[in-house]
C-alpha cells in the first residue's frame, strides 16, 4: 500500500509540474522527478534560494553527474508529502524559474 501511494505522489507531481509548464523531464520512470534547469550555476542558485526562502530541499544534480546541459533538480516526493506541500513546491519553483541568477 506504502509502495502505491509513493508511486502516486511522483505521478501527481510529474503531472502537475508539466500542468504547471515546468520543465520536468519525462526520462524517468522511477518516484524521482527530474526539473531540467540547464545550467549549472542556475541549479545550484535555484537550489540554495528554495531551501533558504521556501524550506524546500532539493538536491541540484550538475555535471559530471549528468551532461553539462542537462543541469536539475531532483525531487523524491514520499507517500507522506500531502497535496498542500506539492501546490508549496509548485510555487515555490515558479517564482525561482522567473528570476535570473
């Protein structure tokens, strides 16, 4: 049961992230929701500016981890994020996608 409805956090994130027009990357098939950002400098800033003023971690994965270009955000949403954290984190990713670092 654990293991659907941690399957359908990540499904609804995907989901309302592309609704959003956010830059979810459709490779994954997994629970972990990638965010193309594209550059690395911006991925470690946007990272850094959503813990610091949203209280949302997430790691920023950069190269060599990934190609220089496919610079993201790598959200694991759990069964225990609720709706109101993912509409926080919808927001949240908004307002840093419209700035520029």
């Amino acid at each position: 049961e654990i293991r659907e409805q941690h399957q359908e956090r990540a499904r609804k994130l995907k989901h309302r992230l592309a609704k959003a027009k956010l830059p979810v990357m459709e490779c994954s098939t997994t629970h972990i929701v990638p965010v193309l950002v594209g550059e690395a400098k911006r991925c470690k800033a946007m990272s850094d500016e959503l813990l610091n003023e949203h209280g949302i971690y997430v790691q920023p994965i950069n190269y060599p981890t990934v190609a220089e270009g496919t610079e993201r955000l790598r959200f694991a949403p759990t069964p225990y994020h609720d709706d109101k954290l993912m509409w926080h984190l919808i927001e949240s990713l908004e307002s840093v996608f419209n700035k520029s670092y």
